[in-house]
C-alpha cells in the first residue's frame, strides 16, 4: 500500500498523504499512528487523541489489508496524556474478531511509565480474551517479547 488517509478534522479538511503502510488520525499533536513493522503493528498515541481517531485508524487498517485479527501488537503510551474513551475501546472490541485466525495466540505489548495501567490492564484482558497482553517499561523489552513469541 503507498497510499492511506491522514484525518486532521480539527484544522483542516482531510487529506491523502503518499507514505509506506502508515495511518495516521488526529492533530499534529494529539494522534494515533498505526505502523507495520517487520510483521509487528506499532500503535503510538500522542499527547490527547480522540477515541474516534483510535476507532478511524484501526478501520482504516483493517480495510487496507495493513493488520490482522492476530499478529503481534506493540501499543506505545508513553506519551499518551488522554482520558480512556471506552466508548471507542469497546468499538474497537466489536470490530473484529482480534485473536482469531492464527496459529497460537495474539499478543499485544503496552508500553506504559503510568503505574495505574495495571489496572486499565485488568479490564482490557476481560474485552479481549483471545489475545495475551503484557506490560512493559520499556520498548525493547516488548519487542523482543512480541519478537519471541510470533505467531
């Protein structure tokens, strides 16, 4: 894909931008952006990202062929400074079968310096009960544990 959609609703009408496997929705400065990696999907929120801008580019992703129901996951907070919307959490939960159509099981790493994530995380397990889930300090330790256990 060459080609994906970047939503700046707040500041001007969206937009095409040419990049290589990237969806990007939100600001400049409050965003989610959704990035293949060597077979590991990295989502990074920025700053205050509305929970539609999660919604859009997990969408938007799906229908590009970019992501799967089950591949490794690597979710990046730690510069996330937003409310949970769990309005679009729970969007996100009925969207698609997550965890499903692969051989072993999904996994998803949080990368998190918020000591409270530990509980968001107990809640987060019971919406998606068919992906492994794991918090993390650091992102090289939860690439090299999505790394280890690729499915």
């Amino acid at each position: 894909m060459s080609v994906v959609r970047f939503d700046d609703e707040r500041r001007s009408a969206a937009r095409w931008i040419p990049t290589s496997d990237v969806v990007r929705c939100g600001t400049a400065t409050d965003s989610v952006t959704l990035v293949v990696n060597d077979g590991i999907l990295d989502i990074r929120l920025e700053h205050e990202p509305r929970g539609e801008d999660l919604v859009r580019c997990l969408q938007r992703a799906l229908d590009a062929g970019l992501m799967k129901y089950s591949m490794p996951t690597l979710v990046d907070l730690t510069n996330f400074r937003g409310q949970i919307d769990w309005s679009a959490i729970y969007a996100v939960q009925r969207m698609a079968p997550w965890g499903t159509g692969a051989r072993g099981q999904s996994r998803v790493a949080y990368v998190s310096r918020d000591s409270m994530f530990k509980l968001v995380m107990k809640l987060i397990v019971g919406l998606f009960p068919y992906t492994r889930h794991r918090l993390f300090a650091d992102e090289p330790e939860a690439r090299d544990w999505l790394a280890s256990h690729r499915v």
